[in-house]
C-alpha cells in the first residue's frame, strides 16, 4: 500500500482521498488481524504507518470541509 506524505494527500481530488482511505482501512484490518491471530507482523512499523496516513487523510478532508463552508 502506497504511503502518502502531507504534500501527496494535498494533491489527491476528493474521490481519490475516499478510495484512499478505504484501502488504508482495509490494510489496516489486515495487519490488526494478523497480529491478534497470533501472527509476525512482516514489517513491524507498518500499522504505525498505515495510522499516520489515514490521520493525514481525513485531516486533510477535515480541512477541506471547513474552506467550503
């Protein structure tokens, strides 16, 4: 899954940041199940990751939010 910095999510349209965010979502359920199943993580710091970019998004539609009204 792609990670996107500040500068990145600033650039995606409306739609892309939705479909954004519901892969994160679904990437991040995955790597929480694995985990709780009893299962390595492959690479330990990607939830921390995939958190910090969902928080990037929605800040970001946040913002967006507030200039239209």
């Amino acid at each position: 899954m792609a990670i996107f910095r500040a500068h990145e999510v600033r650039q995606l349209s409306n739609v892309e940041l939705d479909e954004q965010l519901e892969k994160l979502r679904i990437d991040l359920m995955q790597a929480r199940g694995k985990v709780s199943a009893g299962g390595a993580p492959e690479n330990p710091g990607h939830i921390r990751v995939v958190r910090r970019t969902i928080a990037r998004i929605i800040t970001e539609q946040n913002a967006r939010r507030v200039k239209q009204a």
